[in-house]
C-alpha cells in the first residue's frame, strides 16, 4: 500500500499526517523550534529531547520550543522553505515516520506564495529524492504535491463532517486559516477554488501576541515575551507569570483580536468583495482558530461558522486525504 505523509512544517509547531493509504493517518504535532545543537543552553537537560538530525553535515535539534535556544533567531518571512529551519523540520518528519520510503508527500504554501507556480516547483523540487537525515539513515520521497494551505482544512472537514458534507462540496465555503505567520483564506465553490478570491494577510498569530504583550505590558508595567505567550497557547495553558503573580491571558488576547483579527479579515473581506453570492460555511482551522472564532462569527453572522477538530492538524489531516485520492 502506498506510504502517504501529510506535512505542515508551520512557524509555530510541526504537524504530521501519515501512514499506509486506507488505514488513517497517524498525527503528530511537536514545537517547530530546531537549531544547531551548539545552540543548546549548557546546564540544563535538553539534549535529550526533540529529535538530532543533520543538515549539510552539522547536527541539528528539532521539535523544542523556540525560545529553548541560545543567540538563535528564529525564521519569520517569506522565503521559511529555502532556510536550513525548514530543512531540518523535513528531515525530522521524515524521521518520524520510520520508513525507508514516502511514496507521496502532500504539504502547502501560504495562498500568496502558492499562487505563483514557481514556488510550488522549487519546494516540490527539494523535497522529492533521497535525503540523508544522520548519518546511515536515508530517506527516499517518490512524489510530492504542494497544494494551498487552507485547501487541506477543507478537506479534512469534508471528511469529518457526513451531515455537512452536501453543503461542502456543492456550496460556496470559505475557508480562513490564522497561522504564526499569516492568516490564508480561500474560497472553495461546488467544490473548485476560486483563485481570484483567495489570499493571505500578515496581520497573524505573530501580530496578535504582539499585540497581546503590549497590552499586558501596558496594564502591569512589566514585559512577557511571545515565545512565552505563546507556549502557553501551545500547552494549553491560559495563564503566565509576571513579577510572581498568575495573568490570565484571555481578556488581552479577545481585545487583541478585536483589533489585529479585525484587520486580517478586512483584507479578507476586499480580496472577497468582487466574488458574487454569499457564504454558506465558513471553516475555520490553525494555531489561531479559536482566538479567531468571535470576530469571524461577527463578521458573516448568516454563515455556519465550522472549527475543525484540533484546528491546528486541520491542514496536515487535509494533505493526507489528498495523498489517498
């Protein structure tokens, strides 16, 4: 049977989708902080968590938390792919998996980067061929497609969802994606994206704790960092501290979604404007789903406002299916 991985190497976390086509997809979703190992703080005992591997001969760590690292920046632009960052999450997916062999990789672009057919080849490119993760372990990757990154929450919700499923394929579906880096949307019409509707903002998750840590910073004259803030997201956890004393995070994030989450769907709303016909479902999925969900829900109130199940591996669920079909 065909080996599938379904891979979403985000700003924020790496999620995994894979497995023998038919059986269902293993997922799991690990901190997108990898560095070289020399990175590593001394004294304290890391070493033994995330995953060694090696780009271009020097040993890497991946799958820490960001802020793990020493004197190490961490990749916030346009061109994520082509850093050693992305690579070393590549090789550390395929790692994971176990196998000798991917027979089909699906990842995503930003909407913006996808749309031009020059970087889906060059990513399609690097990722297809055989890959030497650490010494003695190679990996081959037989085929990859690389699809817009909001295109895989759709389909992921088009297989959980029986009872909506005439509406999701036959109706006009929006589809917003807020990631670290950006919020995508695309519009998916009987079942065909509409191009010219589709899009990205920069106005994300990297914004919004911005946004939150100058709140916070504004009400208790002290700094938390986003690195903080957001491990604290990614743990699950609605609090930090500061001076010694618990903050909950929640009324900072709403007032700071009022405001950047607001801004990224007024671009979404212009890119979507000259598109005829209203919205039936809108899907929202990624890091910033939930953060996201009031403002969306405020915005198209005569829409079904749909959360895919764990948002954040709703897109490397997607990338899968799509692998299968």
């Amino acid at each position: 049977m065909t080996y599938v991985l379904g891979l979403d190497i985000g700003y924020s976390n790496l999620k995994t989708a894979r497995g023998r086509s038919g059986e269902g997809p293993i997922t799991t979703i690990v901190p997108s902080g990898a560095a070289p190992e020399e990175r590593l703080p001394h004294g304290i005992q890391v070493s033994d968590q995330g995953r060694q591997i090696h780009v271009e001969n020097e040993p890497w760590r991946v799958g820490l938390g960001h802020g793990r690292f020493d004197l190490w920046q961490r990749s916030l632009h346009g061109n994520y792919t082509e850093t050693k960052t992305y690579r070393a999450l590549f090789y550390g997916a395929l790692l994971e998996c176990g196998e000798k062999k991917i027979d089909r990789l699906v990842t995503g672009l930003p909407v913006k980067q996808w749309i031009d057919a020059r970087n889906r080849t060059n990513l399609a490119t690097s990722l297809t061929g055989s890959h030497l993760l650490i010494p003695g372990k190679k990996v081959t990757v037989s085929k990859v497609d690389v699809i817009p990154q909001p295109l895989g929450a759709y389909l992921d919700m088009y297989w959980q969802q029986g009872s909506e499923a005439n509406v999701l394929s036959e109706g006009r579906v929006l589809v917003i994606d807020p990631g670290f880096y950006s919020v995508d949307w695309v519009i998916i019409d009987g079942g065909a994206l509409r191009q010219s509707a589709s899009g990205s903002s920069l106005d994300a998750m990297s914004v919004l704790l911005h946004e939150t840590s100058r709140l916070i910073a504004e009400s208790h004259d002290g700094t938390v960092n986003i690195d903080r803030l957001e491990e604290a997201l990614r743990t699950g956890r609605n609090r930090v501290f500061l001076f010694g004393t618990e903050i909950e995070l929640t009324p900072y994030l709403v007032t700071a979604s009022s405001t950047v989450g607001r801004q990224a769907l007024e671009a979404l709303q212009q890119s979507i404007r000259r598109e005829m016909g209203s919205v039936d479902i809108v899907i929202l999925a990624g890091g910033g789903a939930a953060v996201y969900k009031e403002c969306v829900s405020e915005e198209f109130p005569k829409s079904k406002v749909l959360m895919n199940s764990d948002p954040e591996l709703a897109n490397a669920r997607g990338f899968y299916y799509f692998g299968e079909m």
